[in-house]
C-alpha cells in the first residue's frame, strides 16, 4: 500500500511538472500537450465502449478523425481543426443511422477531439491566454480538492447516490465556494480590475467541473470498468484525472465563443473575454 502511494505521488509530481511546463511555454508545446491529451481520450473512450473491439471499422474512422484534428490543433488551424470536428462527427452520426454503429462513437468524436481544441484555444500563443488556462486550472483543482474535504468533513445527502455514492451536496457546494476564490485569486493578481466580472465564469466552470466528474463516472458504471485505463501509474487513466478539466474548458469555450457573438466580431480568446484585453 505504501509502494503504490509512492507511484501515485510520484506519477502525479512529474504529471503536474510536464502540464505545468507546456502551460508556461505555450505555443506549440502547450498545442502538442493539449492534442496528446485528446488522442489518449479517444483510446481510452474507444477501449470502454467497446468500439475498439466490437466495431473496428467505425473505430478506425474515429481515429483517423482524431489525428487529422491533432494535427490541425498542433499547427494552430482553429478553423480547420473545428471544422474537421464537425465532418467527422458527421460522419460518426452517419454510421449511427444506417448501421449499428454504437452511439457512443459520435459522441467520442465530439468527447476526445472538442478537448484538445478547447484546450489549445484557452492558452493560446500569449500572457493573456496564459493566465486563462491558469484561472481554469485554479478553478477545476480548487472544485475538485475541496469538494473532497468538504464532502467527507460535513457529509450529508449525497449529489448523485446511483452514479458516485460518495459526492455530497456538501461538498458539491465547497468546491464552487473555493472555485470561486481560487479564480478571483489568480485573477487579482493579474487583471485586478476584472475580479468582479470572473466570479460568475468561475461559478459556472465549477458547476460543469463536477459536471465533467459524473459524466464519467456514469460512462464507467454503464460499462462495469473502475479505471478508464492503466496509462497513469497509481491514478488510472487520463479520463480520470481531467474529466473535471474537459467539461470546464468545453463550457470556457462555449463561453468564449458566446461573447464573440455579442461583440459581433470574430471568435475571441477566453482570456480576452475574461479580462477585456
């Protein structure tokens, strides 16, 4: 029990250094990082639902589809990279309805390759986009650590007892509370005069973190597996560790792409709406 403790907290130091690193760098680093991320995704989602075995060919697409979007993510083609998203989730519908084609493919499709651009497009190529990813981060770490503390120092009913028996109400609410701090926090010292404006992105962030959370807790239920993989050592699975991160960049996204629509202008960067620079 002390061997695997000791994998786990060495696992996740060097984990923490490497995104943390290609967080600092940006750019291609942080691009590369982030459509990694999202091709490890559609392994681990494709190898739960069984497309991986059950339905090869339409698992072959898929992974066509996540690598041409990977390689649109790391050479910095957003409209490309969004556009291939659609095509090939498209076509992952199409399989649906004149096959029988699993619906979790398209829904992967969407899953793994929404990530690495979402991912990507936050931190971008400067400080601004740097201190978005880290307000994302602050946001997600601070929901999912003190969610825990909270949930198991005061207890009470439970969020949601048929998908994971141990998250609270209790501790679902600590975590927007110190979401919601933690994102001011990183805000204050950078862009001081839009902590007011953060407060209720980190709000929301939080509320679709642990959103994220029981998402895959219900995929792994529904398909009777604990870990979404053994690729991390002491932690499980990629999916394990950023189900949180993916559903808060997918909503920061969303977000981002939302004020550009009130601006009127082209697609704007998460840090540019969150800060008005």
């Amino acid at each position: 029990m002390q061997q695997e403790l000791k994998l786990r907290i060495l696992s996740g130091v060097i984990l923490a250094v490497i995104v943390l690193l290609a967080t600092w760098y940006g750019g291609v680093a942080f691009s590369l990082l982030s459509a990694l991320i999202g091709l490890l995704i559609y392994y681990e989602w494709s190898t739960i639902t069984r497309l991986a075995t059950e339905q090869p060919v339409a698992n072959a697409i898929g992974w066509v589809g996540q690598v041409a979007i990977a390689v649109a993510v790391v050479a910095g083609t957003f409209r490309y990279s969004l556009l291939l998203l659609s095509l090939f989730f498209l076509v992952a519908v199409g399989f649906v309805l004149v096959s029988k084609t699993s619906r979790w493919f398209p829904t992967g499709m969407m899953y793994a390759g929404l990530t690495g651009i979402a991912l990507s497009s936050i931190r971008g190529a400067d400080s601004v986009g740097l201190v978005a990813m880290l307000f994302v981060f602050a946001v997600v770490w601070a929901t999912d650590i003190l969610a825990y503390f909270v949930g198991r120092a005061i207890g009470g009913p439970k969020l949601a007892p048929k998908i994971s028996p141990g998250k609270t109400w209790s501790g679902a609410i600590g975590g927007v509370v110190s979401a919601v701090i933690a994102g001011s926090l990183v805000t204050y010292f950078a862009f001081p005069q839009s902590v007011v404006f953060v407060a209720p992105i980190a709000f929301i962030l939080s509320i679709c973190s642990q959103a994220g959370d029981l998402f895959e807790s219900f995929i792994k239920r529904r398909f009777g597996v604990k870990d979404s993989s053994r690729l991390i050592p002491g932690h499980g699975g990629i999916m394990d560790r950023v189900d949180g991160l993916i559903f808060a960049c997918f909503a920061a996204f969303l977000l981002a792409g939302l004020f550009s629509l009130i601006k009127g202008g082209e697609m704007t960067s998460l840090g540019a709406a969150l800060f008005g620079v």
